[in-house]
C-alpha cells in the first residue's frame, strides 16, 4: 500500500486485503520504480498484483480454485489443438536456491537460507539477495516455496475460454479436466478478443503451505559491561626461560595513590579457582599419592597428562597455603566431578622450591591458579623489590580512575630470586664418630631451569658467589652462627664446649638451620634439621 501511494495511486484504487506476511525493514538501496520494489517483494512472499475494475488487487498464491473446466468449455482456435500443455526440461531448472536476508534481532546481519532437491538430473544453484529482514526460519520456508514453485511450474497450459468466463481474472486458480484427471492451474494472462486466450501454470497448493525452517537463535552482539575483575598478584620462582626471575603478575601501579603508569595489557584471563576442600601436606620429590586436589575453577578446563608431559612442567598450579604464599604443585590426572569442579592426583608437590609454603592444610576457599602463557610477566626491576606498590587492575579501555578498576597493595620480594633449601643433610650417627669436631655436610640444589638436566655432574650456581650460613639452634634461640662458603662448615669441640659446656657425644641430638645466601636477597629457603650423633 506505501509503495502504491507512493507511485501517485490514491486509496480507492489499492486492495491489499488479499495478502498477509510482515516485512520487519525493507531497504530500497537505489533508485527504482514502485513497480520494482514490489516485484522484490512478490517475489520473496509469493503474491500476484492484477488490475480488475479499475483496482489494483494484490492476492497471495495457492488460493482455492475458484472454478472447474472441462473439454467443453475451451474453445477450439482456428489452427492448433484446444488444449496445449508444456513441460520444461529438467536440466534447465534448479537443483538449489540460495536466499540472503537481513536478521532484525541480530543488528540486521545477513543471515542465508537454502532449499535443494537431492534426486534430480540437474546442477544449476541461483542465489538471490532481498534487501528486507525477516526472521531466518520464514524465509527459509518461502526459499523452499519459491523453488517448489518453479519445479511444479515448468508444465504450463495454453487454451481458450469463451467471453462467458469474463469473470476469471490473472491470478486466479482453476482446475481443468484433462485426460481423467483434475490439473490445479494459476492463470497467469488473460488477453480478450473474440475469445479470451489463456495462458496458465500448473501449481501445487502443498508448496504454500509448509513449515517454517529450524529456528536459529540470535547471536546479538550485547554491549560490553565491565566488572571488577578477580586479579591475584603472584610472587613466583621462575616458571620459563622467557620469565624473568623476579617479576610478579599486574598491569598498573604507583607508589602513591596516583600517578599509575601503565605496565601492561593482558589479552587473556587466567583459569582461577578455589579450593574446594582442605589441601594437606604430602610428600616432595616424589608422587603424592595420598593426597586429592579438589578445586572449583571459574573459567577454564583440566586434563590428565602423562608423567613425561607433567615432568615438562603441564599442569601446574599455584595453591595459596597462606596470605601471599604460594605451593606449586602439578597433577597428573584430573576427573571432571561437575561443570567447573576437578578432582586432580598423581600430585608433585612443592615444585620450583615451594616445598617451604606447602599448608598443612591449605584451607578450603584458598584459591588456585593455573600456571600458563595467560598470565602476564610485568616488567619490575630489581631495584623494586621490597618497595610496597599500588596496584591497579581493570579494563585496558576504561581510564585507571574508572570504578571498574580493582585495587591491589603488593610488595614484590623476589621470590623467584632466593635460593633453594638445601637437601640431603647428613646424619653423624651413620659413621662412627669420637667426640670432638663435627663437620655438616649437605647438597646444594640450584634454582636454574638448567638444573633439571640430568646429564651435568654438578647443578649449576645461579648466585654470584657459593656461601652458606648454618644456624645452632636451642629450642627457638640461635646459640651460634657457622658461616662457610662450601657444602659442608666444622662445628669445632671448643665451639659445642662454649655453647653445650662439652662436646657432643653419641646419641645427643643437635638442632641446626642452612641457608644458602644470595648477593640480592639474603638468605634462601632455610633447610631446619636435627642431627642425631
């Protein structure tokens, strides 16, 4: 009817009450006729425009057959048969129809339908594209409708009807005796001289009346809305030969309450989670076969790996034992118990040196995070350890002063920068000893990624210098401090006689501490014993 007016036709002259369908938006993209707009749109709904008493009538396809003909109501031409009936050649008609559409409820994206036949002798694919937005589902029906029309309407028929059928007009629907059967026809010309010749098309009621094609929900693109985002800062020996040594995980800070400089952006969030029951301690350097990890993870998935994968580094996670005190701990079998919620074992425990931050326990709610290329390593130089930040986390296209912004005090200690416990401790009683001096000898382990190889004789010294500091202990108070700069330091008869009042002798027991010392940071992960002698 718009389209009508628009063409200068007045309201009198315009019946649209033969149709029905919406048109959600139409664009007319360039300049074209009425006439041109309204074909694009006969063509997708399938409907017919004819002019009958001064009126333009616009009726739908497939309506009922207003009247029966027989043989004896044509009327036989001068040359040639009453009756003509054509059937086009298969090849010459489609295989498949292709229609694109605009989608309403997806920002008026293209969406694109399709009806084929399968068991036919031709090849031919059309596309077509209808500037207008309908939901998908309807126009992959009138796509299937459009093309069952063109199948069904390669027979067409050609006859003459007598001036007392001047009431028939273009569109309407007839059915015509022929050879004992009833043929369903759509007059499609009429032109009136002595005798009205007709031209017709077979048509097939079914085709306009078929189910709308599978629903497809809409994939709306929704307007971003940041949150505060759930951030940990982490201070971490180092995991990769790309990963500095010393550098924690943030993205903004300042040593006030302003002035933030920008440290990085973050292209991926990090699998986080929480501890779903207490985590004990276990055993290190060894499986912890006792022991179930059982986390809850807010995004992300878990896998099982194998024990040469899990030996490469896979499947680490950091458990936080205490505030700002991390285990990393790998798991080499992980059971999906509920969307989100892993159960892991075949655990290593105490990775990279952490065997000194193991809780016992690790309290359920204590949270977990995944060690891989999500997190981000921030440029924090020496010089900055120790040295308390303001930190600043949030979307990299809001300004920092924004709400969305989650606010974070972190001192970085330089974790990664201390060394190593020492191990293997040796036990005096083992040998047969007199009272008198007593040498302490133990192994070194080195904080170098080059360490796991097991191909060197020796680990190599990530410090500057080799030195160690070993504490005599009494009870909480240190009665004596040995300092050496090999793996062992002599507790001389005249130092025990000025601590103890006498050399130690077989079966008294000495408690002690080793640390190994780093020019950086001090004192390593101390290594607490007692010696049997």
């Amino acid at each position: 009817r718009h389209l009508c007016q628009r063409a200068g036709l007045p309201e009198d002259r315009i019946d649209v009450s033969g149709l029905w369908g919406a048109v959600e938006g139409y664009a007319i993209t360039a300049l074209e006729s009425p006439r041109a707009s309204i074909t694009t749109l006969s063509r997708h709904f399938g409907f017919d425009a004819v002019e009958a008493e001064g009126v333009i009538r616009f009726v739908m396809r497939g309506r009922a057959s207003v009247a029966t003909l027989g043989p004896d109501d044509l009327v036989a031409p001068r040359e040639g048969d009453v009756l003509e009936l054509t059937r086009g050649q298969e090849t010459e008609l489609l295989q498949a129809l292709k229609w694109q559409v605009a989608r309403a409820d997806e920002d008026y994206d293209a969406a694109l339908v399709e009806a084929r036949r399968i068991t036919v002798d031709t090849t031919r694919i059309a596309s077509e594209s209808f500037p207008m937005a309908v939901p998908p589902e309807e126009a992959e029906r009138r796509c299937r409708r459009a093309l069952m029309e063109a199948w069904v309407g390669r027979e067409t028929a050609a006859f003459r009807l007598p001036p007392s059928r001047l009431a028939l007009d273009p569109a309407d629907a007839i059915r015509l005796q022929h050879d004992g059967r009833l043929i369903d026809l759509r007059l499609v010309s009429i032109a009136d001289a002595e005798a009205r010749g007709i031209e017709a098309v077979r048509q097939d009621r079914a085709s306009y009346d078929l189910p709308p094609g599978a629903p497809r929900p809409s994939a709306l693109s929704q307007a971003v809305v940041f949150g505060a985002p759930e951030a940990v800062l982490l201070d971490l020996p180092q995991l990769t030969e790309e990963q500095p040594a010393h550098r924690p995980f943030a993205v903004f800070r300042s040593p006030s309450t302003d002035g933030f400089e920008l440290l990085t952006t973050l292209g991926s969030r990090a699998r986080i989670g929480t501890l779903v029951s207490d985590f004990y301690a276990g055993p290190t350097s060894r499986f912890d076969l006792g022991n179930a990890l059982v986390v809850d993870l807010l995004t992300g998935t878990l896998e099982s790996v194998t024990d040469l994968t899990l030996f490469g580094g896979a499947n680490a996670l950091a458990i936080e034992s205490a505030s700002g005190v991390w285990e990393i701990v790998q798991a080499g079998a992980a059971e999906l118990l509920a969307p989100g919620r892993y159960r892991l074992t075949r655990l290593l425990r105490g990775q990279r040196g952490t065997e000194a931050a193991m809780g016992n326990p690790a309290p359920a709610g204590a949270r977990v995070v995944v060690l891989d290329t999500a997190l981000a390593s921030l440029p924090i130089a020496e010089a900055d350890l120790g040295i308390p930040w303001n930190c600043r986390i949030g979307p990299a296209s809001r300004p920092v002063s924004d709400e969305t912004y989650v606010a974070q005090t972190f001192t970085p200690s330089g974790v990664g920068l201390r060394p190593y416990s020492v191990a293997h401790v040796e036990q005096p009683w083992r040998k047969a000893r007199s009272p008198g001096d007593l040498t302490i000898r133990w192994t070194r382990r080195s904080r170098a990624l080059a360490a796991d190889s097991w191909g060197g004789l020796e680990v190599p010294l990530a410090e500057e210098l080799e030195a160690y500091e070993v504490e005599i202990l009494d009870g909480a108070t240190v009665k004596r401090v040995l300092s050496t700069t090999t793996t062992s330091a002599l507790y001389t008869a005249a130092q025990q006689t000025a601590d103890w009042g006498g050399p130690l002798g077989p079966g008294d027991t000495l408690d002690i501490c080793i640390y190994q010392l780093s020019a950086l940071v001090g004192r390593g992960a101390p290594k607490t014993v007692t010696l049997i002698l």
